[in-house]
C-alpha cells in the first residue's frame, strides 16, 4: 500500500499543472529570498568580525588575568614568550603579534593630546592591523628601528605636527615617577574616522617599554583565518597560555561592538523568518485548495479500504515532491544571484560614506554574501520543511473525510 500511496502521490503531482507549476514557483521564489537573506547575513557576519579583529582586538587575544574587569593598560603577560609560542601552535593562524599600551600625553608646544600609545612589533602589526597597513603619509614603522612614532591624522592636525617633527610623551613610570620621550613622527595614518585617527599613536615596544620601564608584552594578537574557529580555537590554546594569564576572544573584548552585531543579526533573521513564513502560508494554502477540490476522491480512496496514516503519507508525499521542486527552482534562481553579490559586493557607499565607524571599529561599505556548499542543505530545509508544516492540517483535513458525506455533498 505505501508503493501505490507513492505513485499516486507523483501522480497527482502531475494532474493539475498550472497549481503545481504556482506552488513551484512559490516555493521556489520563497527560497530564493530566503538563501539570498542568509547569505547576506552570514557575509555581513563575517564583515562584523573580521573589521573588529583587524580593527586592533584580534579573533583571540591572551591578556593578563584580571584585564578582563580592570582594563589596565599597566598589566603585562606572566610569561610573553611561552604565551606567543602556545599561539602558534594553533591550526589555521593567519598572523600572530604582541603589544603593550600606555597612557599617554603627546605634547608638541602648548598643544597636548591624551591617548593610549600601543608599543608594537613593527614586523607582524600590519599584519593584524588594518588601519596601518596604508598611511596616508609618509611610513610605517621597520623593525629595530627607535625613537620613531606614527600617529593618526586628527592627532597630527590637534598637535600641530607633520613628518619629521618630534614630539614629547609622558607617562607613568614603573615606580610611579613621570617619565618622558622623543620621539620623531614618520608616518601619517587617516582610517576616514576622526574618533579613530584621534587615538592611533604607534611605537616599538621597545620605546614603549623604556618609556613605562615595564618592558613585557602586555597582549598576544591573534588573527584566524576563519572566525567561525574562534570558540574551537580558544579551547584549544587556553590550557596552553602561562599561569597568570588567559585568553580572551573578540567579542569579549569589544563587548559592545559584538552586542550591535547580535542585535543586527536579530532582525535580520526575523527578516529570514518572516519569509519562510509567508512560504508556508502560501504553500499550506495551495494544498488545502488541491484537498478541497479532490474530496470527493478522497472519499473513494477512502471507500475503496485506503487507511487514514495511507492518506496522510500521500498527502504529505505531494509536499514532499513541491518542496523539492521548488527547492531545485530556488536554488537554480538564487545562487547566480549570490554568487554576484559574493564577487561584486553589496555598495552602500551612497548612504554610508566611505566608511562608517561604531566604538572604534571602522565597517566598510561593502558587504560580500557567503557562497558555499551549505546553500544547498539550506534550501531543501527551507522548502521541504515549509512544505511538510504547510501539508499537515490538509493531510489531517483528507484523513477525516468521510466518504458518504462527501459523495453526497459531491451529488
């Protein structure tokens, strides 16, 4: 019985073509939207992610315990060097760094700026730093070079400085003396947000390690090549990491950034969900009109000694068979769509700018999908699970007909 129930069930498909075809393309146009939604979504995840990593934060970040809830610049690792080797024995790493941070006051005559100086390795932080790796003057720091300072372009413009100038920093000794430098700007940094050009002042750590008389590193950088890795890989290096320190991921780090992403996502999935929605309605309606218009020969199945579970299973085999077809439509209608948003990108450029900037994370403006193989799993998801869920009232609706009454009715 559960053979014929199949190849009745293919049959029936086939017997109304222009309701096939509509549900088909409903479905279809449904997934359509919903893989191009996704898609956006888990690209602009990316985005999300990779702008804050490189904004300065890293995928992971080995800290000192207790920066967590302190935040102090002063704190440095227990043990730097077995912390950075820890870090690269981990599997996908695409760049490692160490710094340290202090608080500063830049002063060029009676001009003073205060900021957080960061102490660097001029060799890996372009690497995982984006807003250095193209200055808009001038250059980058080299290694084993002193005494020399890059700084963002509001600072230079607030200081009155240029290239070649030299400006004095201040700080907090080790002892709790001020303690002060020289030191001679050689390059010029403009990200396009003044918040974050106003608080960019690079030196060796070296310099800053002089300068403070803490001369340890204070964090370990960490750039992945998958984000999504994160949480794997920070299991993997915290048992790794000295006594005395921890690791931390993005998130943590810049918690508020990382709350805006959450909430983005949100709506955007209420979005995704709204869609899937409508699909559902749609599909659930097409087949409860096709039961509706073929009672009278459900009646007769059902004389004729069909069972109940029989007439559900052939009910829900014609979802099944809509949602595959409509999955093989949305599909063939949405990856080309995908695939061109995932090489040409998404340009809000015209409502953002050049560049948009939220607690010191410059965003591009352009957004690029996700395009890969869980696509497909996605689809046959959404439209078979769209289609089961639509066809269960209409298969409950066909198990309960009662033949005489709708022989009589169809009289």
């Amino acid at each position: 019985m559960a053979l014929v129930s199949s190849k009745y069930a293919f049959r029936s498909v086939g017997r109304n073509f222009r309701r096939t075809a509509l549900s088909i393309l409903g479905i279809g146009i449904g997934c359509t939207l919903a893989l191009v939604t996704e898609s956006i979504n888990r690209g602009r995840d990316e985005l999300f992610a990779r702008m804050g990593a490189l904004s300065g934060a890293g995928h992971l970040r080995v800290v000192p315990q207790g920066w967590r809830l302190r935040r102090d610049p002063r704190l440095r690792l227990a043990d730097g060097l077995a912390d950075l080797e820890a870090a690269r024995t981990l599997p996908a790493v695409e760049a490692i760094t160490v710094r340290a941070r202090a608080q500063v006051l830049l002063a060029m005559g009676t001009h003073v700026v205060a900021l957080e100086m960061v102490g660097v390795d001029p060799e890996n932080e372009p690497s995982t730093n984006r807003f250095v790796r193209i200055l808009e003057r001038g250059r980058y720091l080299t290694p084993g070079e002193r005494g020399a300072a890059v700084v963002g372009r509001a600072v230079a413009e607030r200081l009155r400085v240029d290239l070649d100038d030299e400006i004095l920093a201040t700080a907090v000794g080790k002892d709790g003396d001020i303690e002060a430098a020289l030191y001679r700007i050689v390059g010029i940094v403009a990200t396009g947000s003044e918040e974050v050009d106003a608080g960019i002042c690079h030196v060796s750590l070296e310099d800053l390690g002089a300068l403070t008389g803490l001369a340890n590193a204070a964090e370990v950088a960490i750039i992945l090549k998958d984000w999504r890795q994160t949480d794997a890989a920070r299991a993997l290096l915290a048992p790794k990491v000295a006594a005395g320190d921890e690791v931390m991921t993005w998130g943590e780090i810049a918690p508020d950034f990382k709350g805006h992403m959450e909430q983005d996502k949100a709506a955007s999935r209420f979005v995704g969900f709204f869609i899937i929605v409508i699909v559902l309605l749609g599909v659930a309606s097409a087949q409860l009109a096709a039961v509706l218009e073929r009672r009278r020969e459900f009646a007769v199945l059902s004389a004729l000694g069909m069972q109940a579970s029989h007439m559900v299973r052939l009910v829900l085999q014609e979802g099944l068979t809509l949602g595959l077809l409509g999955a093989a439509l949305g599909f063939a209608l949405g990856a080309p769509l995908v695939w061109h948003i995932a090489t040409a990108g998404l340009d809000f450029r015209e409502y953002m700018g050049t560049s948009y900037a939220f607690q010191g994370v410059i965003l591009e403006p352009i957004i690029y999908t996700d395009f890969g193989f869980w696509m497909i799993p996605y689809v046959l998801f959404i439209a078979l699970g769209a289609t089961l869920a639509a066809s269960l009232y209409p298969a409950w609706f066909a198990a309960r007909t009662d033949p005489a009454v709708a022989l009589r009715v169809a009289q």
